[in-house]
C-alpha cells in the first residue's frame, strides 16, 4: 500500500537522481530513512565516479547509512529507491536487514533505457530468502522513468 510517506521518499530519490545525473552519473537514485521518514543517508549511483561497478545508489546509500549509524542492522529502516532494486542490490538490501524497499521504475524500465540488467525481480529474489523485506513498487513510476530519459539527454549517456 502506498502513502504519502512513501511518496515523500521516493521524491527525494528523485532528486537525489537528478544531482547524480547532472554529475555525469547513471540515473538512479536512493534513500534511507527510519520507519517514520527521517532521512538517515541519500546517494546516487556512482559507479562511472567511483570506478566500481557495485557502487550503485543502493549500495552507496547502505554504506553510508551503515557508517553513520556504526551498525550493519539497519532494521526499523526504509529504502527508497528510483529503480527496482538488481539483484546485487536486493541481496544487500536483505542482508542490512531494512523492513521495507519502496521503488518506482521496474528493472524492465532499466533493461529498456539500455542497462544490462539481470532480470530477476525483486519479488521474486526475496520469495526465495528466509526474511520478508516489505516491497512497495509503483511510486511515482511515471517520475522515475523519466529519469532515463534526462539522463539519455545528460552530458554521459552510456550505459553500463
């Protein structure tokens, strides 16, 4: 079920998306929060400034939160993040242990705009794991995929 909260997050993402963007960075964007919306950490993907191909905003942003908080349970903790998570991204999704993943784009939208995505959705990744991570998809999808598109029109169009 979708909330004004999950909306707020997820606008955030979208910003976070569009610095990245401007950056000259792939066109996703993430954000960590508690339970009731207070933003803990945000990132965009960084993989083309980092030189590594995992530093994707889900990741960077489980990173950071991680070091900002000293802990690797981050449990009583949310993910919004501007693309279905790939499958590297859902497993460490799963193992920090966050309660929910609210996403907009589908990683179909991700394979259509160019990137080399494994697809397996997320659903289906955590149906095989032995903890629940809540899913939320569909926010603000329209958003999210437009991202692809500024990016297509941004200053490093290549995929990855």
């Amino acid at each position: 079920m979708k909330t004004d909260l999950h909306s707020r997050l997820m606008a955030e993402a979208i910003e976070v998306c569009k610095r990245g963007i401007a950056a000259g960075q792939p066109p996703f964007g993430a954000v960590i929060a508690t339970r009731d919306g207070e933003v803990v950490f945000t990132s965009h993907n960084r993989v083309r400034q980092s030189v590594d191909p995992s530093a994707h905003a889900e990741i960077s942003a489980i990173r950071g939160a991680c070091e900002k908080l000293r802990t690797i349970d981050l449990s009583g903790h949310v993910m919004a993040t501007t693309c279905e998570p790939c499958p590297m991204c859902a497993s460490a999704i799963h193992w920090a242990k966050l309660d929910t993943v609210i996403y907009g784009a589908g990683i179909e939208d991700a394979r259509v705009a160019g990137f080399n995505e494994l697809i397996l959705s997320v659903r289906e990744l955590y149906g095989s794991g032995g903890r629940g991570v809540q899913v939320v998809e569909g926010v603000l999808r329209d958003e999210c995929r437009e991202l692809f598109q500024r990016w297509a029109d941004g200053p490093n169009p290549t995929p990855y």
